[in-house]
C-alpha cells in the first residue's frame, strides 16, 4: 500500500527514469500523486488489467513503488 512520503520511480515510455516521492494517496491506494525531483506533479492510477501504476495518457509513463522513505 502506498504512503505518503514513500519513494517512487516514474519509468518513462522510451526507457528514461525519474526519482519521485509519494505527495497524496486516494481511493484507497488505487490512485496517487507524486512529485518528481525537478518539482512537477504527476498522478497516477492502478490499472485493474496490470497491477501496476500508469498515467491516463496513452503510453505515458508508469509508476514504480520504492522500498523504504
């Protein structure tokens, strides 16, 4: 389950990654919002089809929930 201030990883579609940390957690943990090293704020969905967390932009980027704060 997600938490405020864990530490994530935004893969990007093309193989680029960026550090982020866990600002908000909705819907039980199925929707996020992070934001990344450079400033801007990103939200993120738990897709039901592949257990993961994707953006709503077709092909956008995905997000990867670190170990530990």
């Amino acid at each position: 389950m997600p938490r405020v201030g864990d530490r994530a990883r935004i893969a990007h579609f093309g193989g680029g990654f960026e550090q982020a940390e866990i600002t908000a957690v909705a819907e039980e943990g199925r929707r996020v919002q992070v934001r990344a090293d450079g400033g801007e704020l990103h939200e993120f969905q738990l897709s039901p089809a592949t257990a993961r967390f994707v953006s709503g932009a077709a092909g956008g980027p995905r997000l990867e929930l670190l170990e530990g704060r």
